[in-house]
C-alpha cells in the first residue's frame, strides 16, 4: 500500500466531505444528539463549505491510496509562532497504518516553514482514536473547553499542544 500526500483539489472535495462527516459524527456518538450532528455535518462538510475552506488553505493535505482520498489534514497559524490542528481525519478502513502520522508530519512541517514554533490541537472528550494518537506524538494536555451547542448540548473539547 502506498500512500501520497498531496495538496487537495477540487476533485478530492465528495472524499472529504464523506471522510470528515464519518469521522466527526464518530467522534461525538452518543454524546450529541442526532439533530446536531446533522446540523453539524451540514455547516461544516457540505460541498460549497470545503470547496470554500479549500480555496482558503484551511484543508491543507490529503493522503492517496491509488488516487483515492483516504485522510484529510488541515491546519493554519492562529498567531505568530502558533498553529492549529483545525481538522484530521482518516477513512475508517485506512486506519492504523500511518496515514494520519504522515498527515501530520506534513501539516507539521509546513507550520514548521512558516515559523511556528507551538502546535494545538482540540480533541473531543473521550476520543478513544484522537487523544491515544496525539498524546504519543507529543502532545500535553492543557485544559478543557465546554461549548453550549445551538440545540442546547454541552460539548467538551480537550486543548492539547506540543512544541514543534
């Protein structure tokens, strides 16, 4: 199996949507309702929305199998020397073997480029995939973050960074 990474186009966009939608929706199972999810979904992986995000560089980096999308990475400084982790995703079936620690070298060192020096990163609660997956590259987690969602659902992300 060998994997690209490469800049996403427009092309890549119907791979995204369906990567991102399956993996958030994963992330907050049982813990937001399905009315939000949904909303959710809508608001940040429709078509129009990425296309958007990607003329953006929000979406920085996909990973190929045979010009198919099997991950999604994206990212961007949020200040001078600090970047973000906005979004990284993998096809369920291509995890567990270096797809998203390919991601994020790539999103990493292109941060790296351009002059960031600390990383974060938010991570659902209980995030059985994302917080085993960070925490063994090197992130710290620095605190817990409640949002009140517009269906009135408390969501609680975790705030990890790591120097670069």
């Amino acid at each position: 199996m060998e994997v690209t990474i490469a800049k996403p186009t427009e092309n890549h966009i119907e791979a995204i949507s369906a990567i991102c939608s399956a993996g958030w929706k994963q992330t907050v199972e049982g813990k937001l309702s399905e009315a939000y999810q949904e909303r959710n979904v809508d608001f940040w992986y429709n078509h129009e929305r990425i296309r958007s995000d990607l003329e953006a560089g929000s979406y920085t980096h996909v990973a190929l199998i045979d010009s198919n999308v099997a991950g999604v990475i994206g990212g961007g400084l949020t200040s001078p020397g600090v970047s973000e982790i906005f979004m990284l995703y993998v096809e369920k079936t291509c995890r567990y073997k270096g797809i998203g620690r390919l991601l994020l070298e790539e999103l990493t060192g292109s941060q790296k480029e351009q002059g960031a020096k600390e990383q974060w990163v938010s991570v659902q609660e209980d995030n059985q995939h994302g917080i085993p997956f960070y925490e063994a590259r090197g992130f710290k987690l620095q605190g817990k973050k409640t949002e009140l969602t517009d269906t009135g659902e408390e969501q609680v992300s975790l705030r990890y960074s790591r120097e670069i």
